[in-house]
C-alpha cells in the first residue's frame, strides 16, 4: 500500500464523481444562496452588509440566517410565473406555500403580503395561521390521519379547503360539519400513480403508500370503483361536504415537468369523467408542490416560469380534448419558495483527518494497489438535529469558509455535527481550504426548507434560532432555544 500525502488540490478519489474541485474555493455558486449575500470587500461573508460574525456576536450559532426579501422575491416569482402561464386557461393559480417546509408567525405574513394562501397539515401549523392572522379562506388543511380536533378546528377558522386523504376521513368530516350546522369545502387527494424521480420518502403520488384515494379501479371492494370514484360519489350524497374538486401531490424535489404534467392529464381525465357520470361541476384541481432546488453546483432545476408553461401547455391541450373548460388551478410550492432564501451558520470545531483507501487511479500506485487518501473531519457546533435530511435522505449540501477567504488548497472535508451518531453528517463531500480551523465560521446554503422544520432535541441539543434579514437590519423570528426551555418540559418526577 503507497501513501499519498500531497493530494490536495487536486480531485481525491474519494470524492464522489460530480463534485468538482473548485475553481475559487471563495466563490459563492450563484445558484445556491439568497440574494443579497456576498463577500464584502474583506472577503467576510454577509447579507445585505452584515456580516456573519455580527450575527454570530448577536445572536449565536449555530443559526438559521433567512433573507426576507429574498422569500418575498421567490413567493412573487413563483405566483407570477404561474400566473401568467395560466391566465389565459382558468384566469390564474392559487399558490398555497407549503408551510410544512418553514413556519413560524412572520412567513405566514410575508406570504399573505405577497398574495399568496397557506397550506397545513396540522392543528400546530393552523396555531401558527390562526396566530397570524391570516384569513381562514386562504388557508388549507392537509394530513392523512386527521384528527376530529384538527378538523373542529378547520371548521372553527372557516378555512378555504381541507383536503381529504380518505373515504373514512371524508365521513368523518361529514358527520362533524353536519352537527355543526355548516358545509365544510372539501378536495378530495388523489394518488394518481405517476412516480416521480426522487428519493422513495418523498415521492407521494404511487401506489404502494400511504396518502389519498387511489385512482386505480379495483382498491375498494365496491362494485370495481376506484376509492377516488366512491369518493366523489359519497361527496355527493352528504350535505355537511361541498365538493371544490381534486388535488394531487406526486413528490418534492423534482426537478422536471413531466411527472407534473402527467398527473395534470390523469386528474383532468378523472374530473371530466366525473363529472359527465354524476351531473357535477368540479371546479377546482390542485396539483401539489414538489419543485425542486439546487443544493450543490450540479444540481439544475428549471425555472419557475418553465415549469409553469409545461403545465399549462398540458392543463389546455388536454381540457380542450375532453371539451371540459379548465378548473381553476391551485399549486402548493413550499421548498421552491424558502428553501433558498437561508443558510445556516455554524462555528468550527475540532477538526481531524483520516486516510482511506482508495483504488490507485492512473499512475499513483502499481496496478491493483490501493492509495490512501486523506479526508478530513470538520465539526461544527450543530448536526444532525438542525439538518437531519443527509440523514434522512441522503441529501447532499454544499458549504463554504464565510468568516474570511483563504488561498489555501481545497482538501476533501465532511463537515459533521456533534452528535453521538457516526451518520452526523451536514455535508457529506465538499472541498473546503486546507487550513480551515477552529473558530472560523461556516456557511451551509439552501437549508431554508425542511431544516428548522424538521430539527430536534437530540442530546439535548437547543433548537437553533431563525433569523430574517431585511434592508440592512436582523431580526430574530423564531428565538433559538435555552437549556430552561429544555428543562421546563422535564416534570422532575
Ligand atoms: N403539498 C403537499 C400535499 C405536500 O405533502 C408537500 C410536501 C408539499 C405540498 C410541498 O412540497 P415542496 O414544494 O416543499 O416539495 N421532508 C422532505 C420533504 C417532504 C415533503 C412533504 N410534503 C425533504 O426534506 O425533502
């Protein structure tokens, strides 16, 4: 076995094949950050001029760093583009922003400011809505085992739509809004068997899972109706329901068209024959969120505006085949609208580096002898419980030295948490200067969905704070978590 001390600044072996040396370690990939974030003329990394040391002296690390104008920018791109792309199909889109990506009072306000409605998918995100002060009209509930709580409660803020996962659900909401006195607006959730290309836990729209009513013909026992007919069938029938229409939700980061345009066509075959069978007029269809954004250089997702105009192109094509005049569209985007807009900020810690071995490539080594090559540690002061999706899901990031630049060579480095978990990783495989070192800081880009909402105590670490930059100014939206909120819930006893 040869070792190989002098790898860096060349591509190591171990790194995975798409990730590139970079030119300019100090570069920051255009692409992946919000607007408004830059070196200053020190090299510094800030937003909107304040740099993150401020931020790091104000409110601590490690910290959740959100660009307000840059979430408000993304809600209005995204509404716009759909906007226009189906003005002239069915007068516009409804944009509901996804809150299970990122809540908390502030965005639900943003979002309300920028035109925009809210999805949610529970009683705690309704608290947040409810809170906010957002009309109820503009708000729908989502959740494949709602509670008769949670469904009181939508009744309660008289929201716009619940959106039913279930023939059981659908009786429930019934029986509830019946003895209540009132109509509840209900869109049934169809999965229309369009498997989208992402990771198995979030792709939602196949058969072998767990939401919605299936669209295939023979997965209830009634007489060969699919349960999305014996749906729309009991709708129908029950007085407490007012049947707005159909929604469909396939997956989340995904990066083409065609698996959005393919459920539009199957839900508009669906609605069309439904509504000729039972003498109805479905007037709205939802089709979910699910765009994707980049998380590292190689990642490519289309433009809104791109996207928007291959939907509608299949929404016209397909409602002028049928003779049916277009429903109105509802989309629910959340990642492609705050995913980007934040990064996150970590302190270094304790830094190591191992040797692995890797096969010898060209001429390092005789044939068949391995090489090692070195990779190195860099721990940062969070983890695993403020990004658990390289966990979950394997995600990969990407990172940069943000307290200054560095002309030292890019060395292969793993940035991990500090947690008690081997697999507590932040950024699996990034090249970061060699002379990365305690105290510095580190931006991760593209964490602004899914991180803080899916964040948690582990070993007792405290949730991390979410800070929104505006014009110059930040200010914390969501305080980081103490040790005392911590012990407060323990009873002691
Ligand atoms: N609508 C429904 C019904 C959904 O279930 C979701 C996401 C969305 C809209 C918003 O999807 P987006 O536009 O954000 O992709 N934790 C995973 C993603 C789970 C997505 C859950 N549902 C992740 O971190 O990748």
């Amino acid at each position: 076995m040869t070792t190989n001390p002098s790898t860096t600044g060349a591509a190591s072996p171990l790194a995975p094949e798409w990730l590139q040396v970079p030119a300019d370690l100090n570069a920051l990939h255009e692409g992946l950050w919000a607007g408004g974030v830059a070196r200053n003329k020190a090299g510094e990394l800030a937003i909107d001029g304040i740099t993150v040391s401020e931020l790091q002296r104000q409110f601590g690390t490690p910290l959740f760093v959100m660009s307000e104008n840059d979430f408000r920018a993304r809600a209005r791109a995204f509404s716009d583009a759909f906007n226009d792309a189906f003005a002239d199909i069915c007068g516009g889109v409804d944009v509901y922003y996804a809150g299970k990506s990122f809540l908390c009072t502030a965005v639900v306000r943003w979002v309300e400011e920028e035109g925009l409605r809210l999805d949610t998918a529970s009683g705690g995100e309704l608290a947040v809505a409810a809170r906010a002060g957002i009309p109820g009209p503009d708000v729908a509930l989502h959740g494949n085992n709602k509670s008769d709580g949670e469904i009181h409660r939508a009744l309660d803020l008289k929201l716009g739509r619940i959106v039913v996962d279930s023939l059981a659900e659908l009786e429930r909401v019934a029986k509830i809004a019946d003895a209540r006195g009132e109509t509840a607006k209900v869109m049934l959730r169809l999965t229309p068997g369009v498997h989208a290309h992402t990771h198995e836990f979030i792709a939602t729209a196949h058969e072998d899972q767990k939401f919605g009513l299936s669209m295939a013909g023979d997965s209830t026992d009634q007489a060969g109706l699919s349960a999305a007919e014996e749906a729309v069938a009991a709708a129908s029938g029950y007085p407490g329901i007012e049947l707005l229409g159909l929604h469909c939700h396939i997956g989340s980061q995904i990066f083409e068209p065609d698996g959005f345009a393919l459920a539009a066509e199957k839900l508009l075959d669906f609605l069309a024959a439904m509504q000729t069978k039972y003498s109805i007029v479905l007037p709205e269809l939802d089709l979910g969120g699910g765009y994707g954004i980049a998380y590292t250089p190689v990642d490519t997702p289309r433009p809104a505006a791109e996207i928007a105009q291959a939907m509608a192109a299949v929404v016209r094509t397909k409602c002028a085949e049928l003779g049916i005049s277009s429903p109105r569209i509802s989309i629910e985007p959340g990642r492609a609208i705050v995913g980007s807009t934040t990064f996150t900020l970590y302190e270094v810690g304790t830094l190591k580096t191992v040797r692995v071995d890797a096969p010898a490539p060209g001429d390092a080594g005789a044939p068949g002898e391995s090489v090692t090559y070195p990779r190195r540690y860099v721990s940062v002061d969070g983890g695993m419980s403020d990004n658990p999706r390289p966990v979950l899901y394997d995600a990969d990031y990407s990172a940069i030295l943000a307290s200054r630049t560095s002309e030292a060579a890019p060395q292969l480095s793993r940035v991990v948490g500090k947690h008690c978990e081997s697999g507590d990783i932040v950024v699996r495989d990034v090249y970061l200067p060699e002379d990365v070192a305690a105290g510095d800081l580190l931006a991760v880009p593209g964490t602004g969905a899914y991180c803080w909402a899916l964040s948690s105590n582990y070993n007792y670490l405290a949730r991390p704070g979410v800070v929104a930059v505006r014009d110059g100014s930040a200010r914390l939206i969501v305080r980081g978590e103490t040790e005392e909120d911590l012990l407060n819930r323990d009873m002691g006893v």
